[in-house]
C-alpha cells in the first residue's frame, strides 16, 4: 500500500466520488483481493468519522482509497 497526495482527476472519473471532491488517502495494488481496499476505506471512514471509499483505477492498476471532502469546491 502507498500512499498518495490528491489527486483530483482520478477521483472525479468515479460516480461514488462527491462533488465537492475527495483525496487520495491510499492505494492498494489491482492485484490484491477487493476486500483489502473496502476494508482500508471501512477502517479510515471510522477512525476519522469522514467518508471515505474505494475504486478501482485502470491506469494505476490499483485500487485508490478516496477520502470525501465536504468543503465547497
């Protein structure tokens, strides 16, 4: 797992993606079971009781952990 700064243009091609943007908190290889990526994203969602989730990136073969921004863009 790496982490990794924002990255606004991978997260606004995903429809779970908010509007008002979100951060890459973390990638997990496109490798690995899809359960480990939900699970990292479960996990971050309630040690910092913001929303995050997970989707799968093809050009990074990964699946990016995405933490929801509530600040208006």
């Amino acid at each position: 797992m790496t982490t990794a700064a924002t990255a606004p243009s991978l997260a606004s091609r995903c429809r779970r993606c908010p509007t008002t943007g979100g951060s890459v908190q973390a990638t997990v290889p496109g490798s690995a079971p899809v359960w480990r990526a939900d699970a990292l994203a479960d996990r971050l969602s309630g040690e910092s009781g913001i929303a995050h989730h997970n989707h799968y990136d093809p050009q990074l073969d990964a699946f990016v952990i995405v933490r929801h921004d509530d600040r208006p863009s």
